[in-house]
C-alpha cells in the first residue's frame, strides 16, 4: 500500500520540553487513520508538523516523497493546496458568511467564474447538510453547524489529505454521528486520505482504518483497530477503556502527602 | 552576576521580537503586490481604521482649536496682537497637534482594535487555517491593515488640524471678536506650504507606519489567550505613544530645529 506521508524519526520540543522522542508513523493513501492519546500530548503539534506549520527538531516528514521540513515556502504552499485542515474551533472567518467562507479557497485559488463558484459552494454544502445556512454568520451557527461548515470549506478544493483536528471534542451524540457519518461517507466517494487525531475512542474505532497510540512522547500501539483492541499493551488498555489510574498515574507527580500535611512533625 | 545574565537575557528577547516583527513587515508589503486582492481588502480596512475614526477625530480636533483659540486670545489680547491668532492656531495645530494628537488617538482608537482583531484571529485558529489554506496571513490579513493605516491617518491628521482651524475660528472670531479678515489673511500669508503643511503629512505618515507597524506586530505575536490579547493590546497604546512622542522630538529638531 502508497504511503501519502512518511514520519520518519521525528523528534520535536517546544519552549524547551520534549514533546516527540524518535516516533515514527506512516499515513497509508486512500485510507483513514487515527492518532489518538491523551489529552496534551501534542496530538494537534503533530498534524501541524504535517502541514508544516513547525519543524521538527530531527528526523523528516514526506509528503509523497518530498520532505516537507526542506520546502521553501513557496512549494510549501504548493503543496498545502493539497491538503486541508479541519480545526478543533472550525476557524470559520468570523467576518464572512457561510457561503463566503466556503468559497473563499475557490477564490483565492482557482479563476472559476462566481456561477461556477456558486455551484461548487452549493454541492459542497448539500453534502453536509447545511444548503439552507449558506446565509447565516458563523456566530449564528451551533458548534456542530460550524464545524460541519468548516468540513465543507475543508473539502472545497478537493484536497487529497484532510486532517481532521478533534472532529468530535465538545459536540452532543446527534452532532457526533453526523461527523462520524460524515467524515466515513466522504473519505469514501472523495477518496480521500484522512487523518483523524482524537481522543473519543468509541467514535474513531468505527472509522479508522490503522490506530496510532501516542503517550510519553513515544507510539506506544499501532495497529488496525481490532489489533489495538487485543493489544497487550497496559498503557493502550487504560486508554482505550478510561482507567482513572494505571500507567499514566491520576497523581501529578508530587512530594509524599503526609510530609506536605505535617511539614518536620510527621 | 545573575544581574549581567537577565540584562543579557532581555536584550536578546527584545532584539529577537524586533528581529520577528521586521520580518512580518517585510513579508507584508515587500512582496509582488496583488491589486486586484488587495485594493477591495485595503478599502474594506480603510472603512475600518479610517472612516471609523473620523468622529473621534473630528471631535477632538474642534475642541483643541477651540481651547488654543481661548488660551491664545487671552495671551496675545495683552500686546494687542489678537490678529494673530489665526496663524497660531494654524501652526500649532499643522506642525504639532494635528499630527501628533491624531496619532495618539489613532493608536487608542484604531491601533488597539487591529491587535486586538488579529490577536483573536490566531487564537480563533484563522490565521492557521489560512496558512493551511495556501493563503499568506502577512499578505491577506497584515498587508492591507498596514496599507489602510498609512493612508488614512495623514488624512485624519489635515481632517484634524481643518477642523481645529475651524473651532478657532469659532471662539476667536464669532464668539471673542477677533477680526475675520485678520485670521484668515495672515494665516494665509503666515503658513508656509512646504515647511508647515508637507511636513505635518510626513511627520503624521512617520506616525502612521510607526503605529500600524507595532499594532499589526503586537497582534500577529500575541499568546493566544485572553490574557495574552489584552497585554498586546495595551502594549500597543503604550508603545506607539511612547514612539510617537519621542519620533515627534526627533522629526521636529529634524524639520524645524535646525536653521
């Protein structure tokens, strides 16, 4: 199977503190895969390096063969035409409709005429549901709305990879299932390849073609979802079922309690 | 010596944040220009830091002239040279206050909402998505703000000073008597194109590259929390006062200090 990107060896830090020690992962073209963990492990950092917002300390990361670490900026926005991004808020332009929004990448990118613009804005908004919200400001929108407007927006150029960040923080059970839904019956007629960071376990395990399990600054499970269900692995264990303690430890690490309480009585 | 390494450690900082805020501007206007994109984005900015300003301005600028019309009148009726209070005004308000008192309220005014607009973009994740997008943020967005601000203020700035020539005239003629003819006529003779009027739009052009240049950066650099918005907010009032009065001294000894 084609490989779209290749991480090989990446380490990353940031203000000093080692987010990625030597990971690598490979993102199979035409197929969706997951980066989970847990919260602020840097899951999001790792779509940017992709993107190539940040550079890693070492190692590479290629998208289709060409490093991306090593793009002038000018190739590198080549590129990115061919990749999208769904951000965790949606990122909507707050001073633009929903319409405008989605036909601002049309814009700024294509010279298609604004009947065809207009075509292509309504297509990609009947495909997530939201035809009739091609008027509204995305500050009248609910959060599952705009996120599904950003999806659309996301999809307007018809990217071969989309990265989708947190798709399902903070959204209510019918709001998720049409996400889930989807993000599945788009990779699906768009062929596209998905990349879906998250932490909603349950969701992604339906959708998810090969899982990342990213803790401690390491992949600690990799696999098709049915794999990281019987993985051996403790830590991919306490992830996947929620365990409060284990080997991510519920304590911060701190000084022994008793000793903090009764200062040099105890 | 840990004194020597925390002045090292703020030079370096404050070295490596003029370092990056030279960079954004070269990445803004030093680029192959895009009129067809940038001119409707530019008036659309203009509208914002321009035409929005106006009342302000326009406000500001009648009470000034009228408070230099009253505090002249006072001064100058003692050698009984009220006729020249036109001129005075004039002067003032062309070489000094129009240009430096738009200034600073542009900086409150129009200033503070860029970095406050920008530094909620990027923590909106908007400018992320338009990187993401192939879209440069320093184009799309820093460009036409900086291209907006260094075309209105010198307009705000002569609005300023017509205005205030205007409340003047208001106090000194209509409402203490001055002779009409008088004001006019020798502030007509009195003011100097180049040296007063040209030099008011150059010095407000200087103030207006100064401000915008400082708003655009505090904003596009912010820590994208609320926190981190509301310090470069104020950063930027406090900062591009601070430069506009000392960038005033400098240009003024430059302009009309050295004969």
């Amino acid at each position: 199977m084609e490989n779209l990107i290749e991480i090989d060896n990446l380490s990353f830090s940031r203000s000093g503190r080692l987010i990625y020690d030597d990971i690598s992962l490979r993102i199979q073209k035409g197929k969706t895969t997951a980066i989970m963990g847990p919260s602020g492990i840097g899951k999001t950092t790792m779509l940017r390096l992709m993107g190539g917002q940040l550079t890693p300390d070492s190692g590479d990361i290629r998208f289709k063969g060409e490093s991306i670490p090593q793009m002038r900026r000018k190739r590198l926005f080549e590129v990115r035409r061919q990749m999208s991004m769904l951000f965790q808020s949606g990122a909507m332009f707050t001073d633009m409709t929903v319409y405008d929004n989605i036909a601002f990448p049309l814009r700024e990118h294509t010279s298609l005429s604004e009947d065809l613009i207009k075509t292509v804005v309504q297509l990609k908004l009947q495909a997530v549901g939201l035809r009739g919200a091609a008027h509204l400001m995305p500050a009248e929108l609910s959060g599952g709305m705009a996120r599904r407007a950003a999806l659309a927006r996301a999809i307007a150029l018809d990217p071969e990879l989309i990265m989708y960040d947190e798709p399902f923080a903070g959204q209510d059970p019918i709001s998720m299932g049409v996400l889930v839904k989807l993000i599945k019956a788009l990779n699906d007629a768009l062929k596209l390849t998905s990349v879906v960071v998250t932490h909603d376990v349950t969701e992604v395990l339906t959708i998810a073609d090969y899982i990342y399990i990213l803790a401690e600054k390491k992949v600690i499970g990799s696999g098709t979802p049915e794999e990281i269900k019987n993985s051996d692995s403790p830590l991919v264990q306490q992830f996947l079922q929620g365990l409060a303690d284990g080997p991510v430890p519920f304590h911060y690490p701190a000084g022994d309690i008793k000793q903090a309480l009764l200062g040099s009585n105890s | 010596m840990n004194w020597l390494a925390g002045i090292g450690a703020v030079t370096i900082g404050k070295l490596s944040s003029f370092g990056r805020a030279t960079l954004m501007l070269f990445g803004a206007i030093i680029a192959k220009p895009q009129f067809i994109k940038n001119v409707p984005l530019t008036i659309k900015q203009i509208y914002a830091v321009g035409v929005q300003s106006l009342l302000i301005i326009v406000v500001s600028g009648l009470f000034i002239g009228m408070v230099m019309a009253l505090q002249g009148y006072t001064i100058l009726v003692g050698y009984g040279a009220e006729g020249s209070l036109g001129p005075m005004v004039a002067l003032s308000l062309l070489r000094e206050l129009g240009p430096v008192v738009t200034a600073l309220l542009f900086a409150g005014r129009a200033g503070s909402a860029l970095t406050a607009e920008i530094g909620l973009m990027k923590a909106t994740e908007q400018l992320s998505s338009l990187e993401m997008m192939a879209v440069d943020p320093l184009r799309r967005i820093i460009a036409p703000r900086f291209w907006a601000g260094m075309i209105s203020m010198p307009m705000l700035a002569l609005i300023f000073s017509a205005v205030g020539i205007l409340g003047g005239h208001v106090v000194g003629v209509d409402w203490l008597g001055v002779d009409s003819g008088s004001y006019w006529s020798i502030m007509q003779s009195t003011v100097d194109w180049d040296k007063d009027v040209v030099n008011g739009i150059i010095k407000s052009a200087v103030f207006a590259f100064v401000i915008v240049w400082i708003a655009t950066y505090k904003g596009y650099d912010s820590i994208p929390t609320s926190e981190g918005i509301s310090k470069a907010t104020t950063e930027t009032v406090v900062y591009s006062s601070l430069a506009v009065l000392g960038l005033d001294f400098v240009l003024t000894a430059l302009m009309f200090g050295i004969e």
